[in-house]
C-alpha cells in the first residue's frame, strides 16, 4: 500500500493510488478496533499519512482535498479541509472539497475501519487533517527553496504563496510538479492556536451553493448510461419468505425489464428491475405477493412493553454499580420515587431515500452510495459477488441524511442493491427504498423499558439509585459485538446512566437485552436518545421536590471531574439569567444537561402548551466541544441537532407493531417535526476552550426533549414518562 | 405511453411516459433535471416542490397528464429569476442547509412565499413553509433567510 514515502503526491494518479491502497482492506476485519462510544478522546496513533491520498494541487491553483468520511449535514466535509488549509497557508476560496471513496487510507484514524459515526469526525481526525496540511506546506517551502537556493527557515507562506527572503514569490500552483518529487516530511510542527486562521472563525460550508441551486448531485441523482431503476418487495414481517407472487401482471407494465425472488438479509424477497421509477414502481405495487410469516416471530408493541416492564422488575446484567444497592432498603417511601419509562421505536427518516448503485461485470464493480460504513459496505458488495474488496470501487455519494441509518453492519442495502446487479452483468442498477419501504424497513432505535428507584437524602439530593433498562441490543451479531457487549450488556444501552455524571452515591444499573424480530439501529445519539431522558426528567424532579433551581441542583450534584457539563450549566445560567426566572401565566422555562461524545450541553426552553402541544418559544444552548473548529457550523449543528430530537415528543413520532407489521407507512403515520413545531429561535453559546475538539452532531439531540418536558412539569405539576408525548 | 408538450424553465420538451407518471420523475429521469427531490412520494415533505403555472405544487403526486400548459419552474432556474436569485443567496449566506436534500423545496416554498408576500411575518412563514420538511432541523436558518431576503428584496 500507499506509504508515507509515496513521493508524487500533488500528482499522484488517484486511481493507481486506490489500487495500490485497496489492497489492505481485506483484513480490516482483523483490525477493528472501534473507540468507546462517549470517549472519543484517544490520540490518533501515531501514522503519517500519504498527502498524495489527500491533497491535488492543480497547476491553476485550485487545492482539491479528499475527505475521508460521508458529508450527510454534519459538516465535515468543510471542517477537515479548514483545519488542512488552515496549516497549508492554502487559499480558502481556492479549496475544493471530494468525498473520498473507499480505501484504507481513508479509514478513521481510532475505529480503523472508514465510516461516520459516534461524532467522532473531528475528534479523529483534527490532527490528521491538520498535520496533512502541514506536511504539504513544508514540501512545497522546500521546493521553493530549492529552486531560489535558500534556506526553507527563509521562506514564509500566505495564501498559497511561498515568498523567499529576496522578494521571490512562488504560487502553490507552480511548485506543486517539483514539490510532488520531494519526500515527505517525517514530523511536522503544528501551529499554535494563535496562528491558526481559519479554525476558530466562522466559516461557511463549502457545499452551500450546489445545495442551493440544485446541482448538487446525490447518491439518489446517480444517472449512468443504460441504468436501470429497481425496487424490492420486503416481506410484510420481518424475516418472512416470499410464498408467491404475479410475476406477468408486473412485466406487462411497459418498461419492465426483469422481476424475481431474492434472497434478502432477513428473509426473501421480489425484485422488480425497469428502466424508469414509475414502471418499477407501478410493477411492484401488482405483484400480488403472499408471504410465508408463519415461521417467524410477530413482533407486537402492546404485548412488548407489556413483557418489558415484566423484566424490568428484575434485576438485569449489572452495568454499574457503586456503594451498596441494598441501601435503598432503609430509605422510607416517602423518601423514594419510583418511576417507569416507556421509549417506541424510532425510525431515522433521513430525507433522501436510501438507496444503492451497482455495476457488475467480469472484472470487477463499481458501487455509488452515500454510506456511513465504506468499508463494511464494499466488502458486503464484494461478498455478494464473489469477488475480492479491491475489485469494488466503491464512490462515496453526497448523501441526504442519514442520522445512523447509512451505518448498517449488515449492510442490507447494499447486498440487495449487488444481488440484482449480480443477474444483470454490465447494466448499472439502481436500488431505491421507497419512502415506504423505509419507515417500515426495520432498523430503528429500539423501544426501552427503564425502572427506576431512587432514594432522597435529608438534603433533598439522591443517595441512592437502582435502574434497570430494558431493551433490544443494537450490536449483538454485528462485528461490534466483541468490543461494546461486555458482562452481557451492550454499552449503548446503558450509556448515559452507567457513566453518569452526576456523584450518586450508592448507584446500581442493570439492563436486559431481549431478542426481538425487529432489526435495530442506532439513531443520532444512540443510547442517550431515552437515557438523558429519564436522567434529565429526574433529575428536575428532584429539584422540583427540594424546592432548588434547577441549573443549582445540577451543579451541586455534578461530580467534581464533569468540567464541562459545569462549565455548560454555568454558562446557560448566565445567557438565560435575565428571562429565565421572569416566566411566568402560562410559560414555563425547562432545563437539561448532558455529556455524550465527550461533548457537554446545557439547554433551556421556554414553552407554553397550545392545542394540548408543547410550544417551543426560545431554546438556548450553551455547548463545550473543546476547541471549536468552525463555530458556525456548531451553531447549526446545536440548532438542527435538538429540532432532530423533538422527533420523539411528536405525536406521531413512534413506530409501533401490531401483530408483527409496522404500523405507520410514510411520514403521514410517523410525522417528525415540521418548521411550526421547531423552536422560533435557538441561540447557541460556546463555551469557549483550547482542549482537544469533540463531536457536535449528536450531543445537542438528548437535551431537548427532557427540557421540553421538564418545562411542562413546571407548568402542569404532572410528570412526563412516556414517548412520544400523549396530549398535555 | 403518450407524447406530452411540456414547457420547463421557459423551453419547451416532449416527453413520451406513461400518463400516470408523476411530473417529479419527469424531471428527474426523462429531463434529467435531477434537482428537484423524491423524498415522500405522498406530498408529505415538499421536497419535490416545483412551481407549475406559478403555484408551488408537489410535483410528486401531480401526474404529468394533469400539467397541461401551465408551465413549469424548478430549482435550476431560480439563479435565473429576480427573487430566486436572492433567495439562493440568502440561503448561501445564512449558511441554511446541511444535507441539503430537502433545500431545493424549501427554497422553491420561500420563492413563492416572497412573490406572494413580500413582507412575510413568522406566521405567513410558518404556514407557506409548513409542508416543507427538513430532518437536519434548520428551520431557524430558514427563518432568517426568508427574512434576510424579504429586507433585500425591499
């Protein structure tokens, strides 16, 4: 592979690069070594990375600089350039930013596979990006250098400029050929924070204008020369086998090319294959299919929490425990709340459909898809067609969301998408989930049962706490399994509460992990989408009975090591300290607080209820993300991130089952929130810090719907445990 | 499959479909005018919204024998159009879109809005953009950049 003596790296042909690199993803598997969710604090081990994989000077100057992750919203596909360009002195309006494909080189520099997820974009890789860029800055002072015979210490870069030290100038554009032959550095030194720029400042996303006027292409606008539209009938119930179906009445629909049974990841299925969308769909919608369910399990939500909240009065496998779990015992009742949550399950409805194009011939294939796991998603290709990783180019598409749902272990998209390319050699086809074929598809976040039993000291604080979660584990199965199910509990159903930050004293959590036939996926957030919840609502509660402020109680109870949920709390009580204590009739100010990712947020809404809703009016937010690399786009992060939350207190926003079938079809049935159910405004605050940088896209998400509810409390004296929100 | 007389973006096209085919696809597929997005399929979302004879319209669930003459507008002509053109520009400069999937609706919604309205409250807002969904949740930005338009436009 790629090495970081790769020489040409400004003119580095990037498909003899990827050939060269692809050859190591066969063992990735071997090497999986994902970080903890909630602790993306590693240092990136020590690699220096091949510029000639990142950066392509081009002789008029512009900087193209691959990025190694999907862009989906988050924002990264500005981020990483900024902290490149930014050690590059290269000329920001110059820079152009690709998503790279997939290859190990552009794997994440702590999970070692390539993918999104857990927030872990910038916290992975803020060094890498920066130190690419410092290495290429240094190549081309030394071929400046070289060629005016000066010193490199004599040379000073600006705004892809070297200038020498006798007024010689040199754009970037003209020294990449000879920088291209230099070796590269083995250490760099970095800028200090001072220095720096563009990290720091404002920036506006690079991929605003194509967004804008509808150029930008997405996976689902991939359009190939003889491509093919194809739809997949799934089974009604997860897991059932096709029993027949009308195979004429959908080819006589003119357009059809092809209709069969296949073999899906759960189950079987028909696949309707047409030269438009209309005819496909127009196929699949006659083709009278019946299904075989009686084999597999009908999953229903009813009988579900019923069962849960069975196994939630028991003691599940222990996730945490600290001081002694009988101390409850001589708590008196009146000291005690016993409270019981009910969580559904949640779809993520990205809003571009998902879907995957395949092209399959002899010699290889070639994938486009916005995916959140390249490498699972190449190999899973690879599988179905019997050939070996590199043999599958795999192009990272600009994607429409994804929120986890474009991070699947098993890859189920894709090996449809390469299971009907696979009968069709040389014709690209492309996949496409229906909306519906999403909202009831499966993948969700799992429904969660939590019990919990808390005990309140003479001080009005918890002194002792038991809780008990029950739910479906997101990993068992998948390649994760090894690393984040231990003792049988899987840490994302427990994380939030096991590692809380509030200082319990006698603290014992537990979980069960029943199985269930209903594929399961993280959604934004993961665990802490129901765990901050019932943390946050409590915790109000508690506040609520001791009669003490609510940002007070929490910075009383706050362990002394939770800087920056301190710092966060400290800094909302001060932005929110003039209207905070002034709402008053029928407006009440709710609050919450919690770390995930390694990101701390502290929010408070003010709501009223209108027509049995809740109103947002205001949300502010005061996060601590470290060093901020592009404030703005933490600013929109905060601000669509808890708008992303408020899915799970919509009234329709719940997937439920009934004997085995989804229930809801489209957003008609599961309806996230629209611009008049979104707060009005959302003013974000920054804590400001020079410490490593940590996630933004996922920490705003648990806040919001605990604040929201807590407010409601405070305005109806009733407590809110159960998602989504019934009418006020 | 019949022959339609279709007026796009000012510039006439004849496309041969099937009569039930939603304008949507249309567009994107025989057009190949990929800007305008599928997202729904049941005018649930808005981001297939086009302007048809000057009503913004779901082009998702409008079949292409319904269209007649009335012509129709998509995002790729709004650079082109004197409120459209500062729209995209105050999207660009609010820094309103992430994904961006549904932006090509909400942008074809906000157009609308400001030629009906020129100087639209937060309610005329919240009921021209109501339709209009956004999963990455930038409603606040989308606020602020009708009303940064509507300012420049006056």
């Amino acid at each position: 592979m790629a090495t970081a003596t790769t020489p040409n790296f400004l003119e580095v042909n990037r498909r003899t690069f990827l050939r060269m690199s692809g050859a190591a993803a066969r063992g990735l598997f071997l090497s999986l070594h994902l970080a903890e969710p909630g602790h993306a604090r590693q240092t990136p081990k020590a690699q220096a990375y091949p510029p000639a994989a990142f950066i392509h000077v081009r002789s008029d100057g512009k900087i193209v600089i691959q990025v190694n992750r999907l862009e989906f919203g988050q924002g990264v596909q500005t981020a990483l350039p900024m902290l490149l360009a930014d050690e590059m002195d290269a000329d920001w309006s110059q820079v152009i930013a690709e998503l790279a494909p997939a290859a190990d080189v552009y794997s994440d520099p702590i999970a070692g596979i390539q993918m999104v997820g857990g927030s872990g974009s910038i916290a992975h890789s803020f060094e890498q990006y920066r130190q690419l860029g410092a290495s290429a800055r240094a190549m081309l002072i030394a071929a400046a250098a070289a060629q005016w015979n000066v010193m490199p210490e004599q040379c000073r870069t600006e705004a892809s400029v070297v200038y020498g030290p006798n007024s010689q100038s040199a754009k970037y554009g003209e020294l990449a050929e000879s920088a291209a032959k230099l070796p590269v550095p083995e250490s760099v030194q970095l800028k200090k924070e001072s220095e720096l720029h563009l990290s720091g400042k404002n920036t506006r996303r690079l991929d605003s204008r194509g967004k804008c006027n509808g150029s930008q292409k997405f996976g689902l606008d991939v359009d190939l020369p003889g491509m093919k539209v194809a739809l997949v009938a799934h089974p009604p119930v997860f897991g059932a086998r096709v029993k027949s179906f009308n195979a004429d009445a959908a080819r006589a629909i003119s357009g059809v090319r092809d209709v069969f049974e296949m073999p899906l990841v759960r189950g079987t299925g028909v696949a309707v294959v047409a030269d438009r969308f209309w005819a496909a769909k127009q196929a699949r919608d006659r083709l009278q299919a019946e299904w075989n369910t009686a084999s597999v399990e009908h999953p229903d939500t009813a009988q579900l929490f019923s069962k849960y909240r069975e196994l939630a009065r028991t003691a599940g496998n222990i996730a945490m425990t600290r001081g002694s779990a009988a101390s409850m015992d001589s708590i008196p009742s009146s000291k005690r709340i016993l409270a019981e949550y009910e969580f559904p399950f949640l779809a993520h409805t990205p809003m571009e459909p998902l879907n995957t194009t395949v092209r399959f011939d002899s010699s290889g294939a070639e994938v486009w898809a916005g995916s959140q796991f390249q490498t699972f998603d190449q190999m899973a290709v690879a599988e179905v067609l019997g050939l070996k990783a590199e043999q599958v180019t795999f192009h990272t598409e600009m994607a429409g969301g994804g929120f986890g749902r474009r991070a699947v272990a098993d890859s189920h998209v894709q090996r449809e998408a390469a299971t009907i390319a696979k009968r069709l050699p040389g014709i690209p086809v492309k996949l496409i989930w229906t909306r519906e074929d999403d909202v009831q598809g499966g993948y969700y976040r799992p429904m969660f049962v939590h019990r919990v039993d808390v005990g309140i000291g003479a001080d009005g604080m918890p002194i002792a706490w038991r809780h008990v979660i029950v739910g479906q584990s997101l990993v068992a199965g998948t390649p994760f399994a090894a690393r984040l199910i231990k003792d049988g509990v899987d840490a994302t159903a427990v994380e939030g509460v096991a590692d809380t930050a509030y200082a319990i004293q006698n603290f014992y959590v537990s979980a069960h992990h029943p199985e269930i036939n209903v594929p399961v996926l993280w959604w934004r957030s993961v665990g802490h989408t129901h765990t901050a919840f019932v943390m946050e609502t409590l915790i109000d509660e508690l506040a609520m009975r001791a009669k003490t402020d609510p940002i007070a109680y929490r910075l009383k109870l706050l362990s002394p090591d939770a800087k920056k949920l301190r710092a966060c709390l400290t800094l909302l009580r001060e932005k929110t300290a003039s209207w905070r204590d002034s709402a008053t009739g029928n407006r009440a100010v709710g609050v919450a607080s919690h770390e995930s990712f390694g990101t701390g947020v502290a929010c408070a809404v003010e709501v009223s209820v209108e027509n049995k809703r809740p109103k947002i009016h205001r949300a502010v937010i005061a996060v601590d993300p470290g060093f901020a690399v592009n404030p703005l786009s933490i600013e929109s992060q905060m601000q669509g991130g808890v708008t992303f939350g408020m899915t799970q207190v919509m009234p329709k926003g719940a997937i439920t089952l009934k004997d085995g079938r989804v229930e809801q079809r489209n957003w008609d049935g599961y309806t996230p929130p629209y611009i008049n159910d979104a707060p009005v405004t959302v003013e974000v605050h920054i804590v400001p810090s020079s410490e490593k940088p940590t996630g933004c896209g996922e920490p705003p998400v648990p806040v919001i719907s605990p604040a929201i509810v807590n407010a409601l409390s405070r305005l109806t004296g009733k407590r809110y445990r159960s998602l989504p929100l019934a009418e006020i | 499959m019949e022959t339609f007389k279709l007026t796009v973006n000012c510039q006439q096209k004849d496309v041969t479909v099937d009569p039930s085919t939603p304008l949507l696809w249309v567009l994107r597929e025989d057009l190949k005018m990929s800007g305008t997005k599928y997202g729904c399929g049941i005018a649930a979302c808005g981001a297939c919204t086009v302007h048809v004879g000057g009503v913004p319209t779901r082009s998702c669930v409008l079949p292409i024998s319904l269209v007649g003459e009335r012509p129709v507008v998509t995002i790729e002509a709004m650079s082109n159009d004197t409120i459209g053109r500062v729209v995209e520009e105050a999207w660009v400069s609010e820094d309103v879109v992430q994904c961006g999937y549904c932006q090509s609706g909400q942008i074809m919604s906000a157009v609308a809005l400001l030629k009906a309205t020129p100087k639209p409250t937060d309610k005329d807002i919240e009921e021209s953009m109501g339709g209009n969904l956004c999963r990455c949740g930038t409603y606040v930005r989308i606020r602020q950049a009708i009303k940064a338009a509507a300012r420049q436009l006056g």
